[in-house]
C-alpha cells in the first residue's frame, strides 16, 4: 500500500512540474526551420560571442560573392574555411600593397602597427575602432606624442632601445608616449588600439626622423582607403570617416533575432 502511494504522489507531482513548466522553456523544444543562406546558419549556430566576432567578415564575403556572381563557392564547400580562406586573401593583399609600395619608394610606408589595423578595417568593420576616424588620428597622435617623447628626453639622436636595450630616458618616454596616445585618443573619442602600438614604436626609436612620420600616417590613410574600397564595394555601409551605421538588417542580424525570438 505505501509502494502504491508513493507511486501516486510521484505521478502528481510530476504533472504539477510540468503544467508548472514555463513557457519559454517548452519553446526551447520546438524546432524552427529558416531558409538561410548557407554561411549565415553555420554561423549562427555557434556561441554568441563567436557570432559578433564573425558577423562583420560574413557580411563582407557574402557581399563580394553576390557581387561575383560566385554562390557555388559557398554550396560546395565547407562555410567557415571559405571565411578564413577570405581572411587570409584580403589581409595578405592589403598588407602586400603597402609592403611594394614600401619597396619600391625605399619609405616606411610598413610598419608592425598597420597589421593590426587592417585586422580591424576587414575582421570588424562595424566597430567603432575602425572607423577611417579613428584609424587616422589613432595613429596620427600615436606619431606625435611619441615623437614628442623622444623630444623631450633627448632620445631623438640615439640609437634604437633594440640596439642600447631600455635606459632611464627611454622607460620615461615609452611612459609619456603610451599614456599620453590613451588619454588623447579617449579625450577625442577615436579610440583606435594600434595607435597606441605606434606610439610605442616611435618612443622605442624606430622611427626617429620627423619626416618619416607624415609618410607613416599617409599609410594609414591608403591602408584606410582600401578598406573603404572593399567593405563598400561588398555591400557594406561602411563610414567615409566617422562612426559606423548600426547593421540591423544584415542576414546574419536578421538570423539572430529569428533564433532569440522564434519566426
């Protein structure tokens, strides 16, 4: 008799737990099937914040292949690999362009901070830090503050910290530079990481001529226009220099908000 009753009361608590059941987390059962383009749903089917890294890039990729006239690249391969193959094309031709150009005016028109910012320019778009903004007077106050470092440590005749390793004069103006590229690039809201690299780059002394420092920042501003040139011409409404419009009627948005809300 008590196996009887206790097999009663289990039966009724269970239906109690599952009339008490919330809604939503009966939903989270139901399958939706969305027509999707291909790269969108295996995108959207990884961790969010893999998604907000990834949505940008996708955007770019799915736009120049709509340009070209290309979705078999997408049906007959793996999703994910054609993006990180775009990845490896985009930057390496970006990055090369500036290294001929390098080469062939013998100007340091490549340099360890523009690799960063071409990451930023075609792997983010959409982000704040880059905008053309951002990116030009990033490293533009990067260049001057630490020139200005090494201007007012005497270190603008030495040799390099590479070369003497890092003296007394050189920790205050590596302190100067960095701090003082954070705090201008907050003070006018082009926040822009690699500028602080080039900051740094100036102040350990491999750019010491003022001259160089102009060319340095015409190579942001080519780098600037190819990323202008691509983002655009995929479909992207990428700033001619200021903050970036909010993307909310991408694919990959519009995939996202289906998954959180249901069809």
């Amino acid at each position: 008799m008590e196996d009887e009753r206790r097999v009663r009361q289990q039966g009724t608590n269970t239906g109690k737990s599952k009339a008490l059941e919330p809604d939503h987390l009966l939903a989270a059962h139901i399958e939706h099937v969305d027509e999707e383009p291909p790269l969108i749903e295996e995108i959207t089917k990884m961790e969010d914040e893999v998604v907000d890294v990834l949505e940008d890039m996708a955007a770019i990729l799915e736009g120049l292949i709509r340009r070209a006239r290309l979705p078999w690249l997408l049906q007959h391969h793996k999703r994910l690999p054609v993006l990180a193959l775009f990845a490896i094309i985009n930057s390496g031709i970006s990055i090369g362009l500036m290294s001929i150009i390098a080469y062939f005016t013998h100007s340091p028109f490549i340099f360890p901070s523009l690799g960063p910012t071409a990451f930023l320019f075609f792997y983010r778009p959409r982000s704040p830090a880059a905008t053309p903004r951002s990116a030009i007077l990033g490293h533009t106050i990067g260049a001057a503050v630490g020139y200005a470092s090494l201007l007012i440590t005497g270190l603008t005749q030495t040799q390099t910290a590479l070369q003497t390793g890092v003296t007394g004069p050189r920790i205050v103006a590596i302190t100067l530079a960095l701090s003082l590229t954070v705090g201008l690039m907050v003070l006018l809201r082009a926040p822009h990481p690699p500028g602080a690299a080039t900051a740094l780059i100036v102040a350990l002394g491999l750019f010491q001529q003022p001259w160089q420092l102009p060319l340095l920042v015409v190579a942001v501003g080519l780098l600037t226009l190819q990323a202008i040139v691509i983002n655009r011409l995929a479909g992207l409404n990428y700033p001619l220099w200021g903050s970036p419009a909010p993307l909310k009627n991408s694919t990959i948005a519009i995939a996202q908000r289906k998954q959180k809300t249901g069809p």
